[in-house]
C-alpha cells in the first residue's frame, strides 16, 4: 500500500505542523490545529466527522485547558484525550480504574497502530521495567496506569523525567464518596495538578449527578476547567421495570422471548445469587457463566475474558463486574435486583447498546427489594451524612420504578437535564404500556391502620393476612382476629396488597425496622393520610412479564440474502483474525463496519476507505483480505 501508515511518524508530522514556534507563544496560543484533530480522526480511527461535543472538548484539551467531561457510555469518551494524545507532544498519562479496561483498550490502539501501553499490576517486573524505560525513550503516545500506581512516588519521579501531554482521569465519578463505584485512590489525584500545574487534565465520566459533579471538581481541583455535558439520553435503550413474581421463570421468558442468542448481563445483589442463578440458566440450556469479586481471581479473569471475545453469553454478575467493559454488542442488561441508586442503574444499564443498536433494560423489582435495601442502609455502619445521601438515593431509586409518567424523562430530569419541549421517550414500558392509576386513598388508610393496631410489630405477609381475614395460627396465637381491621380487606387479592405495601413503602408512608425482621412503622408522613388530609393514588399492578413487540436486535434485519452471506463470511474472517491476534472481535472491526462491508460491497482500496471504521493502518492491514473476501463471495454467489 502506497500510503502505510508509520503512526510514530505520522503523530510526529501532526505535532511538527500544529504547534506554533516558540518565538509566537507570547501573541498566540499554541495550539495544533482541528483540521489536524479530524485527519487524525479519518486516518487513525477511520470515522468521518465528530460526535456531539467531541470536537469542542478535543480542541479544548489540546490548546492546554483542563475539563469535566460528562458523556454517556457509547458517546465516544476515549476519543476525547486519545486525539489530543497524538496532537500534543508528549505521552498521555490515562488514569483507569481496571486492569481488564486498560489492556482492552491497548489492544484496540495496537491494532490502529497507536504507541500505547499498560503499567498495573498485572505485569511482571521485567515488563514494567521495559515500560517504564521505553516511557523514558518517548516511545509512547498513551500510557494506561491504574490509581495505586501513579500515586507511588516512584512513578511519579518517573514521569516527571517525561514530558507529558496530558492526564486523562477516566471513570472520575470513582472520586465520590456517595457513588456506588468509589476507589479511595481517586480523591489522591489531585496530586497531579500540584506537581504538574501546567500539564492539561481532563476528567471523564458516563454518570454523575449534580452532587457528584461538584464533588468531582473539588476532589480534583479542577474549579477552573471547563464542563461538557452531552446528553444523558440513550435512546436505542429500551427501559422496562415489572413486578416481581418469579423472578427466575421471568428472566428465561424475557431472554427467550426477546434475547435468544444475545450477549447480555444479568446483575444480581449477591454472590450466592449469582453463583445459583447462572448454575440454573446453565441447566435451562443457556452459556451463562458467573461473575463476583469472591471467586478466584483466574476463574473471574477467564470468565470474563470469554465474555469479551465469544458471543451469545450471558454474564451473570455483581456490580464488580462491567465498569469500563466496552463490548459493543451487548444486547440487553437485567437486574433481579434493586439497584441502590439511578447512578447505579444508569451506569449499569449504559453497558448495553454500546454500538448504538436497539438494546433493553429489563428490571423485576418487589417489596422485598425495598424492604432489604432500607434495611442495608440502616444497618450500615456508615455515619449518619452518609446513610441519609443513601436514602436519598433510594427514593429516587424508587420513585422511578413507580413513576406513571416516562422513566426515561424521570432519569434524564435527576441528571438535571429538562428542557420545556422534552417529550416522553415513546420507548419504555410506560409509554408502551401505560400504567393504570387508581384512588387508594382508602386501601392506604386501612393498610396503615391495621400496623397501627397490630403494634406496629409485625411485616408484610402477617398484616396482609390480617387485613383479609385469613385465620392463620399466627393471627390466632396474637389474638388479631379480634382487631377491628381484622378481615376489613378481604376484597383485594393477596398481590395486590403486596403491590399496595410496596407502594406506600416506596412513598414513605412506612418505614421497615431491621431489627424487628422488617416490622413496618407509620412514619410523620403517615399523619395526613389516616386523618384524611391526602388522598393517595397508586399505580394498578402491571402484567409480570408484558412482553413488547421484539425489535431488530440492529441493523442486520434489513440486510437482504447477498448482504446477509457477506456479512457471515465477514463474521468469520473476523473471528479468526481475533483468535490469531489474541483480542476481542469487535477490537478489529465492530458489527457496523462489517454489515456497512456487506451493503456497499467495496471492491477497491479508495472504495475500503470511505467505510466508516477502517482507518489507515487497518486498511493497510486488512484491505487486502477484506477485498479478496468480497470478491469470492460475489463470485460464489453468482456462480
């Protein structure tokens, strides 16, 4: 190929033209130039034009300022400081929570011809010795290096002997004490603009709330910089809260119905759940495979791993698993959890649909959920700030899961970002399905009653059965057939006093005492409703597993029998170059690159190039095959 790309050379050509002389810098600022940042973006990565604020924040960062950048998973955040990386003289420094996120990320730069490396834990003496001494030569344009490292003084004498480009801090939402992804190490980075003031910063994070934001920037120093904030909207997400009844029976029909084959995440509270749910979907014919943070390190490495490069498996997983997993094609993410927060949920929820392509949030989600997650706040031993922000958060937690009105404005307005002419998504479960609402004034006042006059002592089941009038040995033994509430609800079914339970629980009518085996209290707020004051309106139980109408997983649907062959010889190809060089697929091409190879069918070297996603080193080093591949199937075809 006449035009191979060297991409040392090429980064430094890029630097030699952008920077003004030194001589200049008193009249102008030295900045290399956005064409620059756009041929880097053409030639390396293969993509035609920016996204959002990609190019504002990129020539932000290379004219030396520093910045909070807020983007949602799949919007592109990498791009942020690499481009910067290759336009400014020096190494990048990234700052990453993960040892997984940081050697996936490598990988992927290698295969674009981008000088990167890793600096963990993960490698051996020797290694990080040939690192550390290529860092000194100027050999890299990005180097990865996990919290606990940079902090050493070691490393920081070390990079203090380099002229550096740039400190990228990714996934900096791990500097909040509230957040549920906190790493004690990232309050310590503000450390690097002490002792390297001039060197520009930028912070990135997919989730972060108004609190979080200004923690951000008090934890880092970064009163100065500059805030992007793209939109938190994931609009091919599909969001779907049911009432939990079978959780497990729910789940298999939600992943047969909607998800056979898929790639997905299934988020559980804790391990042994994991462990017993990925067991069962395994026994019900699925490649499911667990993931928490108590198995042996080797076996959650693999598992991983196995996630990452084969597809149609199904993770089943704590919340250790998934911050920074940038595997495009993951189909769908389900809780059979409460998540603590909208924080968590959004974050957890963002690792599905990465490649822009139709994905779920699916999520059951009952009174023992609420009842078990008050009560872990309660018992924490966490001081009182704390467990009143954690409160804080559940409520919001719990106001979406019974919100009547669209979750995805009700998540977009607790990020803060509303706008007047906002209208409702047209694509959760509460725009799909809407949700009755009912007057339940009186159902409620006889709920609360009926824990006033058993003491206020007892749970759920216990008052259900009193409020229906069912003479079990426990009512009997506590005389409570003799209360006056005693049978006074016998006209509703069991679950849909469970669903008034969990409702009025979630709206703080009634508090869970963890240690009285989850006895509910009348709270302050209770006052009002008993004596008449408010009426209640509750949302009528919705149908356990309403199942939409499935959409096309992406855009493969619309390829016809030619492209549709085209495309699984691609896959092939594509597989076995991942096996030969160790790494995930999507790291040589993404799903989109190869169904845009199907439709347009390109038969020359300038044809290759006008394909979004193959930049020069790639075709470089796949046009060659990719052309011989299209060419024999066409012929195959025809034949």
């Amino acid at each position: 190929m006449e035009q191979s790309l060297n991409c040392a050379a090429y980064s430094r050509e890029i630097r030699e033209i952008a920077f003004l002389t030194e001589e200049n810098q008193d009249h102008a600022v030295a900045t290399p130039g956005m064409s620059n940042a756009l041929n880097i973006l053409k030639e390396v990565f293969g993509y035609p034009a920016f996204r959002g604020q990609q190019a504002e924040v990129i020539e932000h960062i290379a004219r030396g300022g520093d910045c909070l950048v807020l983007m949602p998973t799949g919007g592109g955040k990498s791009l942020c400081y690499q481009i910067p990386a290759l336009l400014r003289d020096g190494v990048a420094i990234v700052v990453s929570p993960l040892i997984a996120l940081m050697q996936n990320q490598v990988a992927a730069l290698h295969e674009l011809g981008v000088r990167a490396a890793v600096l963990n834990s993960s490698l051996s003496q020797q290694a990080a010795a040939e690192v550390e001494q290529k860092l000194l030569a100027g050999d890299y344009d990005l180097l990865y290096v996990a919290p606990e490292r940079l902090l050493t003084a070691r490393f920081l004498n070390l990079i203090a002997r380099t002229p550096i480009a740039l400190f990228a801090i990714d996934e900096a939402h791990c500097v909040s004490q509230w957040g549920h992804d906190f790493r004690p190490e990232y309050i310590q980075l503000s450390v690097l603009h002490e002792r390297f003031p001039e060197v520009p910063r930028i912070a990135l994070t997919a989730t972060a709330d108004m609190d979080t934001r200004k923690e951000i920037i008090e934890r880092l120093g970064l009163d100065e910089a500059r805030l992007f904030v793209s939109s938190f909207d994931r609009p091919n997400i599909r969001y779907q809260i049911i009432d939990k009844a079978n959780s497990r029976a729910q789940l298999l029909s939600f992943l047969r119905t909607e998800h056979s084959g898929d790639a997905g995440i299934v988020y559980c509270l804790s391990r042994k759940k994991v462990e017993e749910t990925a067991a069962w979907l395994t026994a019900q014919g699925l490649r499911a495979l667990p993931y928490h943070a108590g198995m042996d390190m080797q076996e959650r490495s693999q598992n991983q791993e196995r996630f990452l490069r084969e597809e149609g498996i199904v993770m089943v997983a704590t919340i250790a698993f998934g911050m920074g997993i940038d595997k495009p094609d993951v189909r769908f993410v389900a809780h059979l959890d409460l998540p603590k927060s909208i924080e968590g949920y959004y974050q957890e929820t963002g690792r599905a649909g990465r490649d822009g392509q139709a994905a779920n949030a699916w999520m059951v989600y009952g009174l023992g959920d609420v009842i078990q997650q008050r009560r872990m706040i309660e018992e924490s031993e966490a001081q009182l700030k704390f467990k009143q922000v954690a409160a804080r958060k559940l409520e919001a937690m719990l106001s979406l899961c019974e919100t009547t009105t669209c979750r995805r404005l009700r998540m977009l307005s607790y990020f803060g970002e509303t706008t007047d002419d906002m209208a409702a998504c047209g694509n959760c479960d509460v725009c799909l399905n809407p949700p009755q609402v009912w007057d339940a004034t009186v159902e409620v006042q006889k709920a609360l009653s009926c824990v006033y006059r058993a003491g206020q002592n007892f749970g759920t089941g216990h008052l259900i059965d009193i409020l229906r009038g069912n003479l079990t040995e426990r009512v009997k033994e506590w005389h409570h057939d003799r209360l006056t509430t005693f049978g006074i609800g016998k006209e509703l079914p069991e679950k849909t006093w469970r669903a008034v339970f969990r409702q009025i629980i979630a709206l703080g009518l009634l508090s869970a005492d963890s240690e009285s085996h989850g006895a509910l209290h009348l709270t302050e707020a209770s006052r009002s409703v008993l004596k008449g004051q408010q009426t209640v309106q509750l949302r009528l139980q919705t149908q356990a597993g309403h199942a939409f109408e499935k959409r096309p997983s992406s855009d493969l649907m619309l390829l016809d029998a030619t492209e549709r062959y085209l495309w699984e010889q691609l896959r092939a190809w594509r597989a076995k170059m991942a096996k030969e060089h160790g790494v995930p697929a999507y790291v040589i091409f993404h799903d989109a690159t190869l169904r845009e190879l199907a439709r347009q069918c390109p038969k020359t070297q300038d044809e290759l190039r006008q394909v979004s996603g193959i930049g020069a080193r790639k075709l470089d080093k796949y046009g060659g095959y990719l052309i011989e591949i299209l060419r024999s199937c066409e012929s195959g075809l025809r034949q």
